[in-house]
C-alpha cells in the first residue's frame, strides 16, 4: 500500500485534471500547476501558479505529452507558458519524475541535470488499459458514421494487438460478424479461440468487398490502392494507427472512400477513465521504487 | 416465399427510401413517390412523381408516420405536398395497404372509403427488431456525452421491456455494472438469469446516488424530484420513454441534473437497418395475406 | 422486508435441504421434517422427527413434488413415511401453506380442510430462475457426450421460451453458432436481436443436416420420423421437453439417432442453486401475504 | 494452398484417429498405421497393419506423445507394438517428420538417423487452439462436481496465460463472478480490460474465503497449506496445472478440501476438436516447408 505523498501535477489535458482530482481524494497532498481552468481546489488539493514547493514533492507528474515542441509545458488548460528546463531546475534525483510520452529533447535536458524522467506511456499495463477506451471510441465513431447498426454489420479488423483484442470481442457483443486479419498464426489462433474468423493478411481481397466496416490497427501501409479498390464505397473506413496511418489517403480519396482516421482517442472520448488508468500507473512505478 | 410484387413506397424519411431500395433489391417492381431526393431509379426501381398506376399495386406502403398533423403525406425527403386522402381515393380494397403508426383521422379516411390499412409499427417482430438500433442509439449518446467510458460505467436501467432487453446486455458486454430496476419479480429474475444485477422499481433510493447513467425505457413519471434529488450531478439520466417522457423535467433543470431525452432512435441512428427491419415484416404481413 | 418467522420444511431432495438451511441462515426459526439424512441441526434448524408444533408455524413449505403417487408425502431424504393428509389436518387457513407441483388429489384433500395449497413452481419468476440450471444442466451433457468443443459446434435449438433465452445465449457465449427454430415471428425477432440465427420451425429441413447439436425445448413431438432421417448420426439430439417429450423414441432408435432425454435438470445439476430460486420465490409470495 | 500429399499417421488415441480422418476428407492421401480400433479404412484412407511404403510419404505424423516411456509407439488404440527406431529407421531426411510432445530419446534416436523430428505441440497457435478445450473441460468438471450453478458463482482463477485467457470470459458468460490473480500488472490490466476483477497473486488471503470455485493454471506451488486454510472446504479447487501440480496435495487431503486434478484435458473431453487443431497445426509447418 502506498503512504500518502506529497504530489506535483503539471499541465495536461482533462486526463491530468482528473488524475489530480483522483490523486487528492486517495489522501494524497496535491499540487496543480498549469491546470487553473479544469481543477477546483479542495481540502488536498491545492491549484498554484508558480511552483514554490515542488522541491519537496515526492512525486513530480508532468503530462501527456510532456512538451510541446518547442520545449515548453505542454498547459493546453492554463495561461501558463513554462519551459520544461526552468521546472527541471527545480527538481532532484531523489523525486519520482514522471512524464507521458517523453520526447528525446526532455529526456536530454533531465539527464543534464541528473534527473531521470520515466515514462508512464511505456508501461505496457497503461498501453492495455488504453485499449479500452480506443475500442469505445472507435464504437461510438462507426455508430455515428455509419447508417446501418453494429449488430448484423460484417466487420474486419486489421490487426490483432491490443487494441484489435479490446475491439473485437465489444464488436462481436453487439451483434456484429467480425473477422480479424492477423500475419501469425498465433494471432489467429487467438481470434478463432474467441469465436471470430480469422484470416491472413496477406491474402483479404475476397473478404474485403464484404465489409461494411473496415479498421485498421496496424502502424504500417496495409490499405493500399489495390486493398482500397476492393473495398465498397459505402463501406467506412476507420484507421486508428499513429501517424503515418495505414491508408494510402491519397488513394482514398481518388477513388471515393470513406476514411476516419481517429488518432489519441482515450484522451478525446473518456478524459475521466484515461486518467484513472494514468493513476494506476503511477502508484504501480511508485510502489517500485518502494514509496 | 412470397412472389414478385408491384409495390409503391409512399414518402417517409431514410427508412423508407432504404425499404424501397431493398425491396427492388429483391426483385419486386417497385414505385417510390414523395422519395425523389434519397431514392435513384435503377431497373426495378422507378422513382415516380405523380401516382399513375398506383392502382396497379399489390401492395402500397405509407410511411412511418404515415400522415402529418394536417392530414398531408409525411414526406421530407421530397417537395410533394399531397392530401393523404388524395391517394387513398386511387386505391381498392383488394390492395395490401401499410403503414406506420397510423393515425385515427387517417385510419378513418381509409374505413369510409372501404379500405384497411394495417400498421406495421404494431407488429410485435418489429418492435422487438427496433429495440437494437434503440440500444445502439443510446450506447452512442452516453458515448458521447460521457467522460468515462462505459467500461466500468455503474448503470441502473429503469424497465426491463424490450429496449431494456436489448440494452442491458450490451452495455454488460462492454463492461458496465448493470443493474436493472423493475417492478414485477419476474422481469428481476429474468435480469438475474443474464447475469445483470436486479432491484424493486419502488425502491431505487440507495442505487441511484452510486450511478454513472441511468436509462428510463418506462412510459411513465418514474424519476420525479425526489428521485431526482438522490442521483448524482456528474451522472447522465438517459429517457428512452415516448411523450411525455419519464424523467420531471422542470425539476430536473432546477437541479442542474443532465438529461438527454431521445426519442424515434432507430430512425436517427440507423435508417438503412430500421428499413430493413420495415421490410421483414412487410413480407410476414404480405405472407399472412397469401401474396 | 420479511419479519422472522417460525417455518416449517417437509421433505424433498437436496434442493428442500438447502431451502431450510438458508431460511435458517436469513434468521428465521426453522423445523426441518422428513429431511434428516441432509440437513444438519444448527441453532436456527431443528431436525425434527415428529409434526408437533407444526401448528404454531407461521409457513409450512412441501417439497417439489409435495407429494407421491400414493399420497404420501415425497421424502427421499428420510426414513417417514407419512400421509399428505395426515399432515394437513395438523394445519389451519391463517397458515401460509406452500408447496411445488402440487397434485389434483393433494390440492382437493387441502381444500376439504379449508386450506389453499399455493404452488410455488406455478410463479413465473421461479420457472425463469430455473431455466439458468436446465441451461447448464443441458451444456453440461453436451460436454460430457460430445467428442467435440461447443466452440464451433453448430447447434440448433427448437424453441426460444425460457429454457431456449437461457441456454441459446450461453452456447452462444461458448463459441458455438447457434440458430434458433421458432414458430411465431416475435420469437425469431429476438433470437436475431441477441445475435443468433433465426429459423421457421415448419421449414427446418435443410438446416438438420449441418447440425451438431440439436437441443429441443417444446413439449410437443417435433422431431419425427421425417426429422430425426435428416440429422446426421453423429448430430446428438438432447430433450428437454417434459414428459411426453419431443422426440419419436421409437423411430430415433430404429434409425440410430443418438438422443438423451433430460428431465427435471435444476435438482440433479445444481439442487443449492434450485434451492435459493424457491427461497427467493417463497419470500416473494410471503410478502404478497403481508408477512 | 498445400497440394494433395501422401501422409502417415502413426498411433496415438482418438485425436490421432480423427486426424486421420480429417486429412483424408481434405483429399490427401491418408495412411493410417497403429490405429486400427478407431479409424475405418474409405477411398482415400487405408487402415495398415506394416509400415511397407512409408519411405514414400512425403510427411510422417507421430501421435502425441509421440513415444512411451519405453521407446514404443504410443499406440493405445492398437495391438502393434513397434520400437520408435524400428520406424525412423525406413524414413529419410527428405521427409516432414512431425510428432507431439516429443521426448529427448526419440529426438536423438532421429537425430543419430540425421533425421529432424518437429514438435506440433510446441507451435504457440496449437498451444492457443488447445485452451478452448480445455477451458471446456475444466468447465464441464465444475458443472459436475458443485452443487450451485456457474451461474452466481464466486471463481477465482489463478494464472492468465493461455488457459486462463480463454477459461475466464466463457465462466463470465455464464454468469460466473470472475477474479484472476496474476503476477504481473499487465496481465491484471487485461483482465480488467475483459470485465474481470484483478488481483495480486501474492496477495490473495481476504479472496480465497469468499470463493466457490478456485482454478489454478499456473504450473508451480502456489497453493500450500497457508492458502488452502483460507479455502472454504465446500469450495471446489480445480488444478490444471501439469506436473508437478499447483496444490500442496498431502496438505490439501489433510485439511479436508476438495481439489481435483486434470490433465490433458483436450484428449479427453474433445478428441476430435483437438484432432483438428493439430491438423490445421500441421499444414502450418507443412506450408512453411514450402509443401
């Protein structure tokens, strides 16, 4: 069991407002910086505007991402506007400093000053309980986009990862015929154990006229001009790899597809969640470091 | 198997039009009137702008509504402005005439002049085939306006009808705590036997301060100001329930409590399936005729 | 809420037993008769072997079925053997008197003392409760004689009551496909509604063949000599249908269908279980008394 | 798409038997060889009593497990009796010698041939396909030995590997409350992604006295005599663990508690379903020899 803390929470979206929130009523001493317009304070939950004390923080959580790109909080809920070197200055190798999706110019900047900035996206339990606000979003956005309902609509999806195992079983529960592209065997396997067909990659044009849905989950080109070309007009596609995609959108839009390409959503669909699951990250890194 | 048919398909919203397209799909010759901006003549499909030949039909489908207030044929997809008394004059008592829920002046209007027109709408199999585009209707508005995913979510459903049948599993499924309230020890023990959790309707008290979103499926005031008063703020009360609804609205806005009121989902969410649900029972109606 | 009271419980299987424990367990003050080989005298549990005091009970509960063919009271856990009659003439009319599939002759000899025998099994709510056990009673079996997983097995269910909405969507959940054979369209609507398959119970040959699994619930002979030609002999054939049940014996054994008729599932799977269904259901029908 | 081969299937029990089957019915050309109790010679499958034109095989399937402790075939289903050198020695390295469960005897007696003899039961996809099974068989035991339904009962399960991956939402569908204690966060963070409660494996004390059901899937000691007192003694323990097992059995037998021990699973309670996993397995490693 974790003691009580003395906590720092820096910038951020609602996710970090309300891993603050979440934090304070646990019993932990927080301190909010760069989240005036989302946060109220409470008995355990102080809202600053400068970082007076954050020396004597245990735990230093900057957010997700940390920085902008040039080099400062990212507070897109503040007034604020801070370098990340100027809070870095203020802290010791002895405090927990956490960050979410810490770019290499932060990580540069904490290793001058001895610091070590870990990680919480990194952390494979984060990237799982992820999933399942990615699979709700993707939902709600087929719902939205598409004219006919989840149930009876045949749906592939590409890919068979975390996010296609939080996806596909919710899809299925609601009715809909889903199939899963995977390359290893093992992928299928696991598709098929779970009562969805299963096919491979390399090989989808007869299954890809059939779809009402399709959803990529694989950061690399899988829809390319000829996938696309096999797909029906009336058929969405829903692309939630990172950046590059996996659409040749060019392509896409040459030849009339419905593309949504849907990037970061736990933070857009379920702030609340996202930052419950962020909280639970962080008291698993702390209770590893013995606090 | 029921033969080929001539069929008109009279106004309506996506629904219609997306009945008229399938049942071309199927080989029917079929006539679309009041339907030019959705509908695109094909081979089997004729996209007509007066009623010549209406009285050829086998079968002649109003829409859903099927009248107006004032009398004229629901048609918003098209500029037709027709007295539905008009077309009614055209047609004989030998035709299947249908359509969606039917209206007393227009029930009367068809008597006087011989004919009955049944109602689809008050098909059973339909009822219970619009409850899925209802569950997934309201699956997308708590999605939307929910900060928390559904995964997690506390739920109470109020009634354990149809739509509460068809709702209650699937937000199990996607990880909701479910409860449903009801009042007959039957409609609990069926909720029980799916695994949902099951309370009194009489006696909702305590279960509502914990919950995340409460759905109203039952046609009456069931959550007045006392109730009202016991659930939380931050929690989303979702009215499913036709007018005048379920939820004390006056006192709901006094409180600042958050209700979404959603009627007519399956129209809304997913016309192409809420048409193909209208053309199942179309045909059982057509094969109880011996067409 | 149910006051306590002073109850007494006669006879029965293991599911009486577990009745009379667990009213003890919620408080009451009770008197086990005819149960003495399975219940344990606790400080709340009596096991008497004599009817004295029965008199002062507040509720008498008899066992499923109350009585034997000879009109003796049905007491497989007990050496008695005791009159139905000779029990009744020890009890008054203020008494709430209970018992499951009461017989004409039990109800008449009741009647002549001026007692009402209420039937608990009679209740909806207690057949509902029941349909969970029959259901994994009956995939239970098809584990046991099947050489193959329910994980894919193509099973087709005749009937879609409440034996038929409890399994159908657990051998659903198992990985099984499974289509349901009804006779009215509101049926067919809602097997389509959970996900399943949906067939007209006249027009079923076709579908015969591919089965694996054939699991009929209607209490009538629906699988004749022309059915049971077209199931492959390797397809198992599992009745659920109370006597006379709903398979040609004759004929399935001349062809070499391998059938097994399951009667009476929830006492012999899982009596603790079918045991807390009548508790509930006793309570149920105690508070409609005002107890 | 493999091409029609020339195939040996050797001993083995029923899984073997069907494999045979099956690979006939895909129109290879089957022989079958130390099998003959349970395979029935058709067009494309010959029962053999010698091992005459084994040499022309182009794949050699040996059961699983491949050998007995004694060198012989595994041939339980036959009178032969055949040394494993006796057979390897008419088969050349050109061949696909494949065999389950090899032991380190067998797979040096081919070596010393310059055979290479590949494991089919060590390929992750088999691995994953034999979960199903087993799940289902740990399922049907649990069915038989409580006397409450899965539905309503309390399960803990320990482990979430394969097994406990595929066991855990099939007990949750049938209504089963589920927690699964695991080591590792990320494997409590899928478990809760799937609905499921989540728990530290070494922090189990105040979860075991509520459970009904307790299944283990780890293969080490991680029920001694400490967690077997938590156990309630009408909790059944189900170890699926192979050997050395997971329970302290001497500890168990003394405190009275109720474990029961199941091995092989998939042979035994869905030969046939195994048999086909292993055959879809095969043509895995058949493909990517380019066969």
């Amino acid at each position: 069991m974790l003691h009580e803390c003395n906590m720092w929470v820096l910038g951020g979206d609602l996710r970090q407002a309300r891993l603050a929130e979440l934090l304070a009523e646990d019993g932990h001493r927080v301190y909010a910086y760069g989240l005036e317009r989302a946060v109220h304070a409470t008995e355990d939950l102080s809202v600053r505007e400068d970082l007076e004390g954050i020396g004597r923080a245990d735990c230093v959580i900057f957010p997700l991402p940390a920085a902008d790109a040039s080099g400062m909080l990212h507070c897109p809920l503040s007034s604020q506007r801070v370098q990340m070197t100027h809070i870095l200055q203020k802290l010791s190798p002895s405090q927990a400093i956490l960050g979410g999706r810490v770019d290499n110019a932060t990580a540069g900047a904490a290793a001058e000053l001895g610091l070590t900035m870990e990680d919480y996206l990194s952390r494979e339990e984060l990237a799982v309980a992820n999933a399942v606000p990615t699979a709700e979003g993707a939902i709600q956005i087929a719902m939205e986009e598409m004219p006919i309902t989840i149930h009876g609509a045949r749906v592939l999806i590409l890919g068979f990862g975390r996010v296609g195992r939080a996806l596909a079983p919710r899809l299925q529960a609601l009715g809909a015929r889903v199939t899963v592209a995977a390359r290893r065997y093992e992928a299928m396997a696991w598709a098929e154990s779970m009562g969805l067909g299963a096919e491979r990659l390399d090989d989808l044009g007869a299954w890809l006229w059939g779809c009402d849905l399709v959803v990529n989950t694989i950061p690399a080109l899988v829809l390319g001009e000829r996938e696309l070309t096999l797909i029906r007009q009336d058929c969405l596609i829903l692309d939630l790899a990172s950046k590059p995609g996996g659409v040749d959108y060019p392509a896409a839009e040459r030849l009339g597809r419905r593309v949504v390409w849907a990037l970061s959503l736990p933070g857009k669909t379920a702030p609340a969640s996202a930052g419950a699951a962020i909280r639970d990250t962080v008291y698993h890194m702390l209770e590893e470091r013995g606090l």
